[in-house]
C-alpha cells in the first residue's frame, strides 16, 4: 500500500512521461490486461490514457491494477498512472521516498 508522499512522488515521476497505454474503444479487454502486463516486464510505472471508455476509466483502471498486482497511484482526467516495483531488487529503477 502506497502512503500520500509515495503517492505523490511517483505522480511527479507521470507527470513528466509520455502515456505508455492507450484505451480505445474496446475498453477493458483480455488485450488491454495483456498489453498491460507487457509493459511492467519494461517499466515500473505506467500512464495510461483513455482515448475512448472515459465513463469506466475509474472502474478499468482499477480493474487493472488488481489483475497485474499493481497499485494505482491515481485518475485524473483521462489518464491513470499505475506503479508495480521490478520482481527483482536490482531491476528496480524507482526508490520510494
């Protein structure tokens, strides 16, 4: 579970990247789960912008963060940031406050 500082530090760290994942029209997808996944194998923290679906993008992105084991870090607008730390400790790259 994330604190408020953590929270904030790794909204910094979005605020600052490109969205990695977009959601179109298909919304939450087996694709979408799988294209998520992927993702994390290469980064520790995502964006993730709705271009479609923003009526279900609160329950899509917790829907995500449950089935990858991440945490979501927060919605706002059309874009979700979602964080899961590397399985191994040297891969890590983000070092929470």
């Amino acid at each position: 579970m994330l604190t408020s500082k953590q929270r904030g530090y790794l909204s910094g760290l979005a605020s600052q990247a490109e969205p990695t994942v977009m959601v179109g029209k298909e919304g939450s997808s087996e694709g979408l789960y799988r294209m998520v996944a992927q993702e994390f194998r290469h980064r520790e923290l995502l964006k993730i912008r709705f271009v479609a679906s923003k009526d279900e993008r609160n329950e899509i992105a917790h829907a995500l963060a449950e089935q990858t084991g991440a945490e979501l870090v927060r919605v706002i607008g059309n874009v979700a940031v979602l964080y899961r730390p590397a399985e191994k400790s040297e891969d890590r790259t983000i070092q929470l406050p």
